[in-house]
C-alpha cells in the first residue's frame, strides 16, 4: 500500500498497522524510518476508514533504538517536519536542531495524533524504542518483553523524550535511569506502563481485538476522551517538564564534549563520523 522501505503499512478493518521493518537491524531507528514512520502516520490519519493505528516492530524485538550506525544520521532531509532546520550549524547548535526535529518534535507529534494509537510491543525495547511505545495511547506487550533506557551508561540523563517519571513514577524512574537496569512486561503492567500482557503468539490478534473494540465506539468521543486526558498531562506540567529534561539532554552532550576532549568542527558532526584529517584540532 505503500512505497516505504523501512516501514510496512496495511489496514485490517477499521485498523492501520505500522510496522517497523528492519528486523536484522532490530528496528533500530534510522532517519530515514523515521520519516517513514511519519509518513505512515499521516497516512492513516487522512484514511477515514482507519479508527485506530497500531505501531508495532517485525521480528524478534520492538525495537533497540536509535540506529547509531546510520550512514543518514547527519543528513537534513529535504523537507523537515517542523521548524528546526540547519543540522550543519556550528557548535551545539546542529546537534540541538537535529535531535529536536527528528526525537523531541517528531514524539511530541505522535503524541498528539488525533487518532487512538496502540504500541505492540515484543522482545527489546530500548531507548529510542521506549519513546516510540510511550508516544501511543496504550501498550500491549508480549511477555518476553523487556524495557531499558540505558544511557546513563553514555554520560546521558536519558533519551530525548523523557516520559520515564509519567510512566514509570518518579521513584521507580529515577532508580531505572540511574542504575540503567531494565524492567520486564510485567513490571512495567505493575506500574501502570503496560496495559496488557499476553503471550508472544497472541500479541498481534489480541491487539487487534483491543483496536476493533475502540474503533466501534463512537470516533470523535474517542478522540475527544485522548485530548481530554493529554490536557490533564499538560496541566500537570508534563510538556515543560519534558522540554526542561530535553534542554538537560543537550547539556549532557556539551559536557562530553568538553570532558572527552572532543571538539566540534563548524559543521558540528562529530569527529566519529566526520573525515578524517592528519591534524589534531586544538
């Protein structure tokens, strides 16, 4: 149904599934996914048979995050989703616009899509992974699921898109970031992350029977009970929370740079991916 090549789109019924396709990669998110991934939301969106979108990973595992080796990584796309363009500025600045189109901007986005949505989760899901479950309305994981944000390990407070003390508490966050241990589907259904767990086998009809229940309720009260209850999450403080964490995200990056002694030349790319030169930059 589409010319996606990292992303598979079907519809079954009043459902839409989206469905991250690099499973020898595990899912990890390239830009090019990404993009994808928007693509495929903005699809279903403007179907007006499809009530309900489900995300889901093929393969053994949801997905294990950002794609660190991603060739695209640095390259600004044509066309940005939102405003935060010039990926090639000096200094922290390329980085800070990167990472707020394609994580921050892009989660946020999802979060508010104006339709029901339904993380299917199986397997790893890891860092970058976590944001996409976390950006859906519910999440049905399989029982061998296993959730971890670890890049405290990398001098980092945590991804991007730092819901953690919304989904986990703030106790239970603050130990999961700070020992950067992970969790299983039935811990995170304890804390109230997870709506439902089920068997590997039966994830995939189990959630699609959840999504045919929504979709047979009447559509714009659907949407109305999502808006309804992401202002209360506003109200309470979670989107300037989350863009403070963001900002401390950044800062984290900045720090390592100074701490590592790796300098940022002017088209801020990191020296790990950036040419190779026989002078030592000062």
């Amino acid at each position: 149904m589409s010319d996606f090549t990292t992303v598979r789109y079907t519809v079954d019924g009043p459902v839409a599934w989206i469905e991250m396709n690099r499973p020898e990669k595990r899912n990890a998110q390239s830009v090019p996914m990404t993009y994808e991934l928007n693509e495929a939301f903005d699809l279903a969106a403007r179907d007006r048979d499809v009530a309900v979108v489900v995300l889901a990973g093929a393969g053994p595992h949801f997905s294990a995050g950002h794609d660190i080796t991603d060739p695209d990584r640095y390259a600004e796309p044509d066309h940005c989703v939102g405003t935060w363009a010039g990926w090639d500025a000096g200094g922290a600045e390329g980085r800070l616009a990167r990472e707020h189109e394609i994580y921050f901007d892009m989660c946020r986005r999802w979060r508010d899509f104006a339709k029901p949505t339904i993380a299917a989760v199986q397997g790893k899901c890891i860092g970058g992974g976590l944001m996409l479950a976390w950006v859906c309305d519910l999440i049905v994981a399989a029982e061998d699921a296993q959730f971890l944000d670890p890049v405290v390990n990398f001098g980092i407070g945590g991804v991007e898109w730092l819901a953690h003390p919304w989904e986990l508490g703030p106790r239970k966050a603050k130990e999961l970031l700070m020992t950067a241990e992970s969790w299983s589907a039935q811990e995170a259904a304890s804390l109230g992350m997870v709506n439902h767990v089920v068997p590997r086998d039966e994830l995939r009809d189990f959630t699609q029977r959840l999504a045919e229940k929504i979709a047979s309720k009447p559509r714009l009260a659907v949407k109305l009970v999502k808006e309804a209850i992401n202002a209360t999450l506003d109200a309470q403080g979670q989107t300037s929370a989350m863009q403070t964490a963001f900002a401390l995200h950044q800062l984290a990056h900045a720090h390592n740079v100074i701490q590592f002694g790796e300098p940022l030349d002017p088209s801020g790319i990191p020296a790990a991916v950036r040419p190779k030169t026989t002078k030592k930059e000062d």
